[in-house]
C-alpha cells in the first residue's frame, strides 16, 4: 500500500521513528526500510520502504520471518483493514500533507 507525502518538507525518519516505527538500516532503490511490531514478538510487524527521492512509503504487513537464510521472502499482506488502518495512522503523522 503507497503512501503519498510529497507535500511534506520536514524530516521523515524522525517522525516514523516518533511513531514506533525503527529502522535495520537496510537500503534497496533508494528507499530506506523501518518496522513497527504488533506484538512484543518479532513478526507480525508492520514494514514499510520509504523512498527518498519520490517522497513514498510502501506499507505492508510482515505476517512470518523468511523461511531461508539469506532469502527476503517472507508472508505478506499488501492490503486489508489492518493496513488501512496503519496508512491512514502514518497520513495522520505526516503534517501539511
């Protein structure tokens, strides 16, 4: 699910992290990953990209770890209640957008 904030100016990675969300580190094109867990457990977890450049987080819900070392494939879900739930919770946070 994408997420808009092109209309916001200020610093994305403190308001994410202001609302939970902390970040590995990981990059991939330009985009920087953060998670948010639901539970105390590390997963189910919702994961978002947020690209730099476009001024765009790509949510989604982390169901399961990745079954193989060194894999990133993992259970996801891209859409849903719980998802909509959690982007419109992110517009929220975002100011002037």
């Amino acid at each position: 699910m994408k997420i808009d904030i092109s209309n916001f100016s200020g610093n994305a990675y403190n308001i994410l992290k202001s609302a939970g969300y902390y970040t590995d580190g990981f990059q991939k094109n330009n985009s920087v990953s953060f998670a948010r867990r639901i539970l105390q457990d590390r997963y189910p977890r919702f994961h978002v990209y947020y690209n730099i450049e476009k001024k765009e987080i790509n949510l989604h819900l982390d169901q399961k770890a990745p079954k193989y070392e060194n894999s990133h494939d993992h259970g996801a879900e891209y859409s849903g209640p719980l998802l909509e739930k959690e982007a419109q919770r992110i517009k929220e946070i975002f100011p002037n957008n």
